[in-house]
C-alpha cells in the first residue's frame, strides 16, 4: 500500500514526513545498540530497516538493495548486480579504517558521498545516506550529540553546499583519486553548528 506524490501531493508529504520521524527514533536506537556492540555494529541490516523508514508508504522495495537501472541526474550509478558488491566494499573501508581515521567527520563525509553514488535502494537513498552519515558521527564522538537541529536536517535545510560537495567529490572519483575533503569540511561546520545550539547553517566551521 503506498500514495503516489502526482497523485495526491499534501498526503504524500504528509507521509514522508511522518516516516522521517520513525526513522530517527529507529536511528537512536541503532546509535545506542552501535556505541555498546561497536563499529561492526554498522552493517548492511541497519541500513535495510533504516531504508525501509524512510520509504513506508510512498515507495515499493523499501529496505533492500535495487534490482534494476536508475538515473540520478548527471550521475549513472553503478549497475544493479554490482550492488551488492560495492556495498561490501563500502562497509569493509568503513570497519578497516575505524580506528586509523580519527578525523571526526572524514568516515561520516565518505558515508554520505559513497552511498549517494553507489544510489543501492530504489527510493530514499539521501535519507538513508544522512541517516547513516548521522549514526557515524555520532559513533565517532561516543555519544548521542545533543542539539534541537541535527546535522541531517540542517543539510535538509541547506543543499546548496551539500550539492557542491557531493559533486567536487564526484569530480575527484572520476580523475582518479579519493578527495571528500569538502564534504567532510562542510558536516563539520554543521556538526559545530548542532553542538552549539546555533540557528545558522553556514556550511563554514
């Protein structure tokens, strides 16, 4: 069962709406299970129920992985049978270099690029990207952060930047090298931003 937004728009946002909340309260308790059992904690079942969250209602297919072509813009993501493949992968980075990148942003940062190009679900990729990118931050600094507007929706409220980001390290990926350097510079003027109360969302630290 699911309302279609051409359809009937006010519904459809309502919804959506609806399940980025239920989301949150699941992401929290993955946040508390996460900073008890650790960082393997962070694996490709938490992003399914995540997913599907975000998704209730308003699309099919939630919480799995995609099963056919998408388009996302300028952007092709890889083809649905490589999924499964470069989530591993994504995961495996993630777990490997838990403990050599200390950079309180940096994981995070490539968390929110990475599942962005990968593009694995139908529906609800970005939600899930924050959601996740969220969770990291959250694990890296061994607590749930306090603050009224968390990183996720102050990126909601703010996309320009993200955008920027997202696309300067889509640029370096295409030349050949690694660089979420931006993006992790701009969750961390959100991140100072939640922290300490503030209502601007400048993306500058």
């Amino acid at each position: 069962m699911s309302v279609r937004e051409s359809e009937n728009p006010e519904l459809y946002a309502k919804v959506q709406e609806q399940n980025l909340l239920r989301q949150y309260d699941l992401l929290l308790n993955c946040i508390e299970i996460g900073l008890e059992k650790g960082i393997e904690a962070f694996d490709k079942y938490m992003l399914w129920s995540l997913n599907a969250a975000a998704v209730a209602n308003i699309a099919q297919f939630g919480g799995r992985y995609r099963e056919e072509p998408i388009y996302v813009g300028n952007h092709l993501p890889p083809h649905f049978k490589d999924v499964p493949n470069q989530m591993d992968r994504f995961f495996s980075l993630i777990h490997e270099n838990w403990n050599v990148l200390d950079h309180p942003t940096l994981l995070p940062a490539y968390t929110l690029w990475r599942l962005n190009w990968i593009h694995p679900f139908v529906e609800g990729n970005g939600r899930t990207a924050r959601a996740a990118c969220y969770y990291l931050l959250c694990m890296r600094q061994g607590r749930l952060l306090p603050g009224k507007k968390i990183v996720p929706e102050r990126i909601r409220d703010n996309r320009e930047p993200y955008y920027a980001a997202l696309q300067d390290a889509d640029r370096h990926w295409n030349e050949g090298h690694f660089n979420v350097s931006a993006l992790a510079t701009y969750l961390e003027g959100l991140l100072i931003g939640q922290l300490s109360g503030a209502d601007s969302l400048d993306a500058n630290p």
